[in-house]
C-alpha cells in the first residue's frame, strides 16, 4: 500500500501558515476562487522568497502538500514537515519514493505544490525544469499558476530571501490549464513540449499578475 501524505496534516499545515503569513506580512490574495474544489490540483508557484511555500499553503483554499528540497528537512523541522503533509525530495538525483508520493497525492484527488523552477532565484519562470510537465501529464491534473509578489525593498526585512515584515504580499492564482496535447504520450518529446507550453502559460500569468497588482517587472 503507497504511503501518502497526511491531508489533516496539510490543513493543520494551512491553519498554521494563514496564521504566520498575516502575522507577520499583509497578504492580499487575488484569484483564489479559480482553484477548482476538487480533483487533482497542481500548483505552479514562483520562487524568489524563502516564504512563497508557507504564504502559498496558508492562503490556497485547499491543503496543499509541496515538494520541498531535503535541505529543509534539518533538526526538529524534519518531523514538523513531515507531519504537515510535505513532500521531502532529493534534488541531486531521480527521487523515486517523492515522485511516487506526488503521483499517489494527485490520484488520491489532492493538491500538488511545486516550484517548476527547481530552487528559489528571480522567481520569473524563465528556466523551468521537467517534472512539473511529468506529473502533469502522468497525472492528468489541471495546473494553477500562482504568483508570489513581495516588495524589492532591503529595509525592514528580517533575514535575506523575505520580504519587509509587514509589507503587502500579493498572491495571485491564475486559470486552470492541462500540460498535454491530448494525445496521452509521455515520450521525452512530449514532456518537452509540454514544459515549452506549461512555460508559456506560466510567464503569460506572470505578466498578468504584475499588471494586476502593479507591480513592477523585477518585483519577486
């Protein structure tokens, strides 16, 4: 039998995350009610804040369970993560027991997290890696784009990689779309061209979320 996540571990994940996002920062949530209610989910977040995870997961309207880099699973935030529902993964190699995990998430009818740009750096999609068209396609779940937009200012911030405290984050989900042409192939063709339109989706929202809220092209 496949070992899931826990789905009350990820909604506890969701009280505890809603709770220090509003703590500590403003956010301003735009979009959330295109997240479909139910059905497999998978959440393609921007990456250029050590919070976009927590402020994803506190904010969605439904129990997110994230991959999140073994790096982060130190000490006493090992059984923390876990016991959330996070997805622990090694990003050096082909992580058998997390793809399995992720797959078995979007079959049970849950939500997937991801940041497709593999590690946190300008958090504009412009370099995104394979798996998110991967469990997309293997997976048959629909992708919501979300954009994490925080203030550039160095002032007020409390460690390097977080936005000022107090400063108004905005989170935007876009439209649900499908990774696959129909055809049901996953030749590595096929994820290619998948990635080629899951990063065109992806930077269109982008766009679109930064003109929604005003903000300017270099804020992540």
């Amino acid at each position: 039998m496949r070992e899931l996540p826990s789905e009350r571990g990820a909604e506890v994940g969701r009280r505890i995350g809603v709770g220090l996002m509003y703590g500590f920062w403003k956010p301003r949530v735009l979009g959330a009610w295109k997240v479909p209610a139910t059905g497999p989910v998978i959440f393609a977040v921007n990456h250029s804040h050590n919070i976009d995870g927590p402020m994803v997961m506190g904010v969605a309207p439904r129990p997110t369970h994230f991959l999140i880099k073994k790096e982060a699973f130190i000490g006493p935030l090992d059984p923390f993560l876990t016991g959330i529902g996070q997805l622990k993964v090694d990003r050096d190699t082909t992580d058998r027991k997390a793809i399995t995990r992720a797959l078995g998430v979007l079959e049970a009818g849950g939500v997937l997290g991801i940041f497709p740009e593999g590690t946190r750096g300008e958090g504009d999609f412009a370099s995104l890696r394979s798996g998110l068209a991967y469990f997309a396609v293997r997976s048959g779940a629909a992708i919501v784009p979300v954009a994490v937009l925080g203030s550039t200012e160095r002032r007020g911030r409390l460690f390097k990689g977080l936005p000022p405290l107090r400063s108004r984050v905005d989170v935007v989900f876009g439209d649900p779309f499908e990774a696959g042409d129909g055809s049901g192939r996953r030749t590595r063709r096929a994820l290619d061209e998948a990635t080629e339109r899951i990063q065109k989706q992806l930077a269109a929202h982008l766009d679109h979320a930064r003109r929604l809220t005003g903000r300017p092209a270099d804020a992540g």
